[in-house]
C-alpha cells in the first residue's frame, strides 16, 4: 500500500504528482475559443506543464507537447500546415497526434520514429476542453441545460495567483459570504450558520446546503474533481439569481484560472438591457484585482479606497480572502468548525480518492444526473430557482443559447498572460 495521502496532497499538480494525475483523469477546460486565433499556435501552460494549442485548417483545436524534439524550439513559433504544426527552427513537421511527419534536412529519414504528446480537445460552451491523462479518453461531460434555453450564456472567467485548492475550498465555505460579500442583496446576513449547513455525497460529488430559519434554503452541487454547478449572486438587477459552471484548473502551483460560464434566462428588452450593460461593465473594469489584492495585502490599501467602477470588488473580496491565507496555504495551522463542513467533506472526498489512485484500486465514477441541480431562495421581485423550473433546457425545439463574452478586457489580458506562461 502507498503511503498514507494528506492535506499536503492537494496542492502540486505536475504530471507526475499525484494531485496531477488524479486531475488529468478528467476533461478540464484549458483555453476559450474566443481567445484562440485562426492562423497561428499559441503557448498554454497548466498544470505545470506547457503545450502547444492551435487550430488547423480544417477548424478543429489540436493541443500537443510544448516543444520540438530536435532542439527544443517551442513549437507555438512555428505555423499551421493543414492539420499539422511546423517548427520554426528546422521545419520539422508534426500531425494532431504528436506524431513527426516531416524534416527537411533530414529527407525524413526517421521522422517515423519521432513523437511528442497529442491530446484529445473538444470545443464546448465556448471553452477548449482537453483530455491530458493518456489513453482513450470518456465522452466529454455535457450540460444540457447550458445549452438550449431561452436567454443566453455568457462567460466570465478570471484569474487568481494562489492555488487552485484554495478557490475549491471557498466554494464549499458558504459561511464566508455573510462577511465577504456581505455587501451583495442575496447575501443573507446569517448564510452559513454551521448548525443550518449540511453536506451530502452525491453521485457527482457534494450536495451543500443552508437552510434559512424561514425554511428557505440554498444548494450548490459540486462535481468532482473540480467542478461546481451553483447559483451565482446576483450582480444585475433584471437577472437575480443565475446559474453558473465553474472549473479550477491549475496554472502551476501558485496560480490558477477559474472557468466560468453562466446560464441567463433573459430575453427580449431583458436581454437587450443585460447586454448593454454587461459590454459597458467590461470597459469599465480598467483595475487588475489581482494588482488591488496585493496591495490591500500589503496594507498600502483598504476596501474603502477601491474604485468599484474600475474593478470587479467580488473578485477582488475572494482575492483578499483566499490569497491573504498563503499562495500555498499551511493547513498544519487551522481550527475548523461546524461552519467548515462542506470543507472537511471535499478534504475527504478528494483524499479517498486519491488514496484509491496511490493504491491501484477503483476509483469512483462521478456522473451529474438530472436531478443534481442547485438551487436558492427567492428574492424580492424575483422567483426561486432551482431544478424544477430551470426552463426548457432539454428540449430541441428552443435553439442553443448564444454565447456572449462579458469578461473585461484586462481580465482577458491577464489570463493569456499566464495560459502563454509569461507571467
């Protein structure tokens, strides 16, 4: 039997650690489509390891190990040859498998011998989803109800410089919202009361919910690895609640990008009302949270001297609030309570599981069924939502929801700052 896995556990998620490898047995999202150009590869680094992503000419994504075997050139300087990469350096050539097809000094003599890594890609709700573990992969998990509704899906994601984790606990810690975000109108200033809290194992993962003293209660759905299924707080007035789909995908081990898109069941003057707004707010977001947070860290801020017109402060409040435990938090320190049971649950479920990996022995098949679904209380002059009224997402007759991109224009900079492995 391998040794017994700890805390400690989580936080590294190279290739060959166990976290990593627990991680790459799951399709995770590495890139958005919108980001990735039609003409040229591009560097992506996650989890420690760098690769190479582009489009070929017949428009299918293609990722593949990071550099040419010949004299390690990164092979995101080179070009797209139909389905294929050239290098730079030497043209050697390389097919969507990894597998060397060309080198021209060499009349190719060996090129059958030659191969990187290729890794399976699908394009789905707007994201670059890839399969890093090896082998033949299992279907791509799929979201029906994300895709045909009456609205649309917009996708939000962001950065965060500590590790990956970090961000998973926090989902799984409704108490902070009270004092975290204490300032947003569905925040419920006694959320998270550890007596009201309960945690469930599901066929996904974790079932989390709160219950108010008025017997209205709130549910998220986690989904193991590093997926959560939620309702999100509300950030415009003609949305109220909105369901959304994160993933923590680890950068490297002190860095990480959370995923995001959002389920937005508005239409008509609605919609024309949430678009306008939501493009204005990209514009207007000029600040880097992450840049804010380390100065509020630093003490050379507070709260109070934020612009909140040019940053987004919830980001920034969970900045605060998870990169203010470490970049790699020191769990030898903590004291956890009733209020932390969604924690200690994913704790536990993460290190069974890896436990299972170290040992050689079956791991658990997470499967989101229909009824895994989030849900939360009403609020003024908006219904409560949750599986039973989530809409027409099944049915073929409502065509798929349009994807709209409202992540601000420094936020899209930041990230594939840190995807290129430039920062």
């Amino acid at each position: 039997m391998a040794s017994q896995v700890t805390n400690d556990d989580f936080h590294s998620t190279g290739p060959e650690t166990l976290a990593g490898r627990y991680l790459r047995r799951h399709w995770q999202p590495v890139y958005h489509v919108a980001d990735l150009p039609r003409a040229r590869p591009v560097p992506v680094r996650i989890m420690g390891q760098d690769y190479v992503l582009y489009r070929g000419e017949g428009g299918a994504t293609h990722l593949l190990d990071a550099r040419c075997p010949h004299r390690g050139l990164q092979l995101s300087a080179g070009w797209i040859e139909g389905e294929c990469v050239r290098c730079f350096y030497h043209g050697w050539m390389f097919d969507e498998t990894g597998q060397c097809v060309e080198q021209p000094a060499e009349d190719s003599e060996f090129a059958h011998k030659v191969k990187i890594g290729g890794y399976p890609t699908e394009e789905y709700l707007g994201l670059v989803f890839a399969w890093l573990g090896g082998g033949e992969p299992p279907p791509l998990p799929r979201y029906p109800d994300f895709e045909r509704f009456e609205g649309v899906v917009e996708i939000d994601s962001y950065r965060r410089d500590c590790n990956y984790f970090q961000n998973i606990e926090n989902a799984l810690d409704m108490s902070h919202v009270a004092f975290v975000h204490g300032s947003n109108r569905a925040a419920f200033r006694e959320i998270g009361r550890g007596r009201d809290l309960h945690a469930v194992e599901s066929d996904w993962g974790i079932s989390y919910t709160y219950t108010r003293p008025d017997g209205e209660h709130r549910t998220q759905q986690f989904g193991m690895p590093n997926a959560y299924n939620l309702t999100a707080l509300p950030t415009d007035p003609d949305v109220g609640w909105q369901e959304s789909l994160f993933w923590w995908v680890p950068i490297d081990d002190e860095r990480h990008i959370q995923f995001s898109i959002h389920r937005v069941p508005v239409t008509g003057a609605a919609a024309e009302r949430v678009g306008l707004r939501r493009q204005e707010r990209r514009k207007t977001i000029d600040i880097d949270h992450n840049r804010l947070s380390e100065d509020m860290l630093a003490g050379r801020l507070g709260m109070d001297d934020i612009d909140a017109e040019r940053a987004d402060t919830i980001r920034l409040q969970d900045d605060i609030a998870q990169i203010g435990q470490g970049r790699i938090v020191d769990r030898s320190f903590e004291r956890l309570g009733r209020g932390d049971v969604g924690v200690i649950m994913i704790r536990r479920l993460w290190i069974r599981e890896m436990q299972a990996l170290a040992d050689g022995k079956p791991l658990k098949d997470w499967t989101r069924t229909p009824e895994i679904s989030p849900e939360a209380w009403s609020l003024k002059d908006n219904p409560a939502v949750g599986g039973s009224n989530r809409g027409n997402g099944a049915s073929d007759d409502v065509p798929s929801a349009p994807l709209v991109d409202v992540r601000p224009y420094i936020e899209i900079d930041s990230q594939l700052e840190l995807l290129g492995g430039r920062a």
